[in-house]
C-alpha cells in the first residue's frame, strides 16, 4: 500500500509506475483504492463510477477498469455532503457525521472488493487517500491504515519534496502512527525532486537513521509530465502557437470532471485557461461551462459574477460557447430538481440560450458512448454521467449521434453546443473538428491516449532507474527479474 503524507503527494502517480513496472515483467497486477473522495470520475464498461486515477492504474495494469479497483467514490456536493457510490453505483447522499457512521458498512464493500481482486491477481498495489495521520479520521478508518490493518498489508509512505518541509512530513507522519502502523511501514518514497539527486544523500541517510525505516530512493521531477490529476486542477498550459485559438472554462465551486480539458492543455495550438469568478474575463474564442456536481448552486454562482453578461457579449461578438453535461444542463431554460437529488428541491432558470428543460432524477446515467458530431460526421468516444434527463425542441438539431440517439443540441446559427459526453477531446478527430468548429484553422490531431501511454512508460522507466525495486519485489515476495529468468531457465 502507497500511503502519503499530504494530498497531491504522488500516491497515484507513484501506483501508476509501480503498476507498469510490474506489468512490464508479466506479473498479475491490479490497482486498488479503498475509498477515493474526487469529483474525476470514470465509467467502467460494466457501467459503474470509479474514479479517475484508477481508471489510469488500471490502463498502466493492461487492464480494463473495473469496480473493484474502487468500492467507494465519495462526491461532494457541497462543503458538508457527498454523494456515496458504493461498488460503482450511487446509494446516497450523506453528511460527514452520518458516512462516519456508515463507515462500518462501507468497509464491508471495501474487504468484498479487495477479495476478488485477490483471487484474480497475484498483486495488488493499494493506494491510500489524503494522509494516515489524520488524527479525526482515524476512528473506522477505512482509507490507509485502517484498511492496512486489516488485511495485514505492508506500506510504503511517499512525500513530495517540491513543497518543501519533506523530512519532517515524513518523520511527523510516522510519529503519529500506532506502534503496530509504524512496524507495518516499511519505509519511504521521496518525489519530484529538482536537481542533483545525489545531493540529497546526507538527508536521505539521516531519515534512516532517525526513523530506522528503509529510503527506497528518490524521483526526480519529471518535466512536461502529465497524468489526469485525482482532483486537483491542473492549469499548466503548453501552447506554443503565436495565434492560438484561445478557451477560457470558469472554475465552478463544484467542478466535475476537469480531466475533459487535459487534451486542450496539452495541445500546441490552444490556449486553454481556467479562470475564476473574480478574474476579469479575457477576450476569448470559446467558452466551456464544465460539468458540475451541483448544478444548480453553480449556475447560481455563475449569475452571482456576472456570467450572464459575459456570455452574452462573447456570443455577440461571435464566440463559440459549449457546455458539458452540467455546463449543458445550465445553457437550456429551467433545471428541476424536485427530490433534491444534488441540493435542495427546487426548480432554477438556466441560461434560457437553448429551448429545452432538464429534470434531475434519481438514478443516475453511466455509459460509454460511441457516435460521430452531427456538424461534421467526425468519430467521438466518451462516457456519460448525470442524473439529468433533457427535454425541449432544441434536441431536434442534436450535437452528437449514437446508433440508437442522439444526444445534445446545436444552436441554428451554430454558435452554441451542448452534450451530456465527457471525453470529447480525447478522440483525435472530434477534438480537431471542435476546434475548427471553435474556429482554428488547421487544428493538428493530437493522439492524447499515446501521450498517456508514454507518460506512463516514462514514468515506469524513472521508477526503474532511481527506486530499490529489489527491496520492494522483497516486500511483495516475488523474485527479482533476474530470479524468475534463472528459475524459468
């Protein structure tokens, strides 16, 4: 189990490599995390939620994600609920105090999932959530040691040195732990340093000395590197065109989903930033209302700061706007939600720019999506999840068509999209026929699955050269490569 000492310490990109290393040597390897809390959520192809990073691990495995590599995903809807997916479907939405109590349950879900995946693979590496010691989450722990306990797993503890305080993030973690969570803590994973690595010996030497526990070595920082993030929202931009076509998506308090627009961040010639409510608007050749997890408290926002006005001037000015499952749901007439599915029962005004009219529901779409864009024919693939089911006379002209619908709408003077699919930029050639619908010329197609791939491998590749993976095979009991090839002989 990789367990870290923050959020954002590398606990899912260290799996990630970890995974492939071990799928590089033709070991049964399969990702897990307990309980995941994160607005990035995948579908998997038996129709159930995980979220995003598994979905990833499970791409670094060789393999197609599955539920059990993510028994409970935790969604917040606001700064005190979230709604509760257990074994990839949602039960609920919960308050913290009443999911501390249900917390008994879930890890039910949690031990039924680890089962099975046991009995498929031969390793399982586990990634924990935020950190293990957190004092006020400790009681019915079921995301780091609490599980690690359980099932009598052993941990590896990372900690990112970019941010600085590395040496005491690591020896303050394991002074919090129990004597028996500090026996199981087999060492530690030093990430994204810049530098010479060497220079880091005297410490690295001193942290064994102090902590008696193992320094399995040092990652650098890998530059340009790139895997979806957990949660967080990445704004690295890459663009390196003079004239570049240029997106602007707001930061919604409930954002879903951002990972859609890594594809856009990562392409040479868009300019793609995320902005806040208090920023001053840039001119810009497209706006993206993202998918939200509470729609209509977002789009109240969105009215709050004035996006009314600024939408409106985009579109007369001739701009693009294109809105993304909940950025979609806000461009119709009226959004209802009337058994308070993601908030309180009520009904909201959209944007009223489309002619139709979204009920919030109960059970929740999940869905992996093939069809072409109805204005240029050109192939997309994604997934599907929202509540909402969509209804109006804009429908009739539909952005998206599957083999048996349709989906979204398109505006009759073309300005306007809307579609309930995540995912549409991952597709080469409907990104490049979005973007020349945004008005690039020439829009390069950019294979983003093959940049994955290759962060993921380059990624195996700096674990292989500066981690003791021999220790870690050690710890796994499996043999060395070196071993398994004498033994095969």
């Amino acid at each position: 189990m990789i367990q870290g000492t923050t959020s954002d310490s590398g606990k899912s990109t260290f799996v990630a490599g970890l995974c492939r290393v071990l799928h590089r040597q033709g070991l049964s390897v399969a990702p897990f995390k307990p309980q995941n809390m994160a607005l990035n959520s995948a579908v998997t192809p038996e129709g159930g939620e995980i979220g995003r990073a598994q979905a990833v691990q499970a791409q670094a495995c060789g393999l197609k994600p599955h539920i059990n590599m993510n028994p409970v995903l935790l969604k917040p809807s606001s700064d005190q609920n979230a709604q509760i997916i257990i074994h990839g479907k949602a039960l609920s939405n919960m308050n913290a105090r009443d999911y501390h109590d249900y917390k008994t349950v879930a890890m039910n879900a949690v031990l039924e999932s680890h089962k099975r995946l046991s009995e498929q693979y031969d390793i399982i590496i586990v990634e924990g959530a935020g950190s293990p010691a957190e004092i006020n989450l400790r009681d019915r722990d079921i995301a780091n040691m609490g599980f690690a306990e359980t099932v009598d797993c052993p941990v590896i503890i990372i900690a990112d040195i970019d941010k600085g305080g590395v040496f005491a993030h690591l020896t303050g973690t394991l002074n919090l732990l129990s004597q028996s969570e500090q026996n199981r803590t087999k060492g530690f994973i030093i990430n994204r340093f810049r530098g010479d690595i060497s220079l880091l010996t005297p410490g690295n030497d001193w942290l064994e000395d102090v902590t008696d526990k193992t320094v399995f070595g040092t990652l650098p920082y890998l530059h340009n590197f790139h895997l979806e993030a957990e949660d967080a929202i990445n704004s690295e931009n890459v663009c390196e065109s003079e004239n570049p076509l240029k997106i602007i998506i707001p930061v919604l308090p409930r954002i879903s989903n951002h990972t859609d627009f890594d594809p856009l961040r990562l392409h040479p010639q868009v300019d793609c930033q995320f902005v806040s409510a208090d920023a001053k608007l840039p001119a810009c050749d497209l706006i993206i209302i993202p998918g939200s997890k509470n729609v209509r408290d977002d789009i109240d926002w969105l009215k709050q700061h004035g996006w009314i006005e600024h939408i409106n001037r985009h579109l007369r000015y001739g701009g693009k706007l294109l809105g993304i499952c909940g950025g979609f749901q806000m461009l119709g007439k009226t959004i209802n939600d009337p058994n308070g599915t993601e908030s309180i029962v009520g009904l909201t005004e959209g944007f009223g720019l489309l002619d139709f009219e979204t009920m919030l529901l109960n059970d929740k779409q999940l869905i992996n999506v093939e069809g072409i864009l109805s204005h240029s024919g050109a192939k997309v693939s994604g997934y599907e999840i929202h509540c909402g089911i969509s209804t109006g006379t804009a429908l009739d002209k539909p952005a998206l068509s599957f083999a048996n619908r349709s989906d979204g709408a398109i505006s009759d003077d073309n300005q306007i999209m809307g579609t309930y699919c995540h995912g549409l930029f991952e597709e080469q050639t409907s990104c490049q026929s979005i973007l020349e619908w945004a008005g690039l010329k020439n829009a390069e197609a950019i294979d983003y699955y093959k940049r994955r791939e290759d962060d993921i491998n380059r990624l195996a590749d700096a674990i292989e050269e500066h981690i003791n993976l021999d220790k870690i095979y050690k710890i796994l009991n499996i043999d060395t490569p070196d071993t398994r090839k004498r033994t095969s002989a």
